[in-house]
C-alpha cells in the first residue's frame, strides 16, 4: 500500500489547511486509516482515525472541535480539514494505513507533510 500526502504549507495561527492522502491501488484490505503527528522534539502521536467499514472516527483531545477526518472511497483519497490552527499544531503529519492480507496485518505510513503555524 502506497500513501502519499500532500497539502502542508506554512499559514498563520487561526487559518485553514486541508491534507489529503492518496492511497494506492492495493490487494490488502483496508481497515482502518488516520493521521499521525511528529512536532519538534516530541513523538509521534495520534492526530485521527476512521474505520474503512462504518467510517466511526477517533480524535485526539487537542484537536476535537477543529480538525475532521474524511474519506473518499471513490477517489481512494482520505483527507484531514484543519481549522483554527495553533503554533502547538506544527508538525510533519503523516497519513497511515492498517491493511489486511490473508491473515498478515500491517501498518502502512506515508512520507509525511509539513505544516507550520506561526503566531
């Protein structure tokens, strides 16, 4: 499974900023999708999760209220709408995958994208 995001950039603190993940044609199954976060001198957290069956969606505290995830199972893309952006929202985001074949799980990341907020 290949996954490639795009649509980070720099923007001011209380703008908007929409990332997509493109996603590969594939022979697993996807499960579940979401985002993840790296900050500066911090680990890698969960940003947002949705489920490939239902679409039910997980959130982070920090970013419940601001940030929605979406998929377009047509377009094989999933996005993350950001609104309200802070300075703390700065990070490399990165799209990830939880794929099935046969009885093999894996998770699959993509190269990430920069989004920088500034103050």
């Amino acid at each position: 499974v290949q996954l490639v995001e795009s649509g980070g950039g720099l923007v001011q603190a209380g703008a908007s900023l929409t990332l997509s993940c493109a996603v590969s044609k594939t022979t697993f199954t996807i499960n579940a999708m979401g985002w993840y976060r790296q900050g500066p001198g911090k680990q890698r957290e969960l940003v947002a999760t949705i489920t490939a069956g239902d679409g039910s969606t997980n959130y982070a505290d920090s970013v419940k209220g601001r940030f929605t995830i979406s998929r377009d199972n047509a377009k094989n893309t999933m996005f993350l709408q950001m609104n309200s952006l802070k300075p703390e929202d700065t990070a490399v985001y990165y799209c990830n995958a939880v794929a099935r074949f046969g009885l093999v799980t894996r998770d699959f990341w993509g190269q990430g994208t920069l989004v920088t907020v500034s103050s």
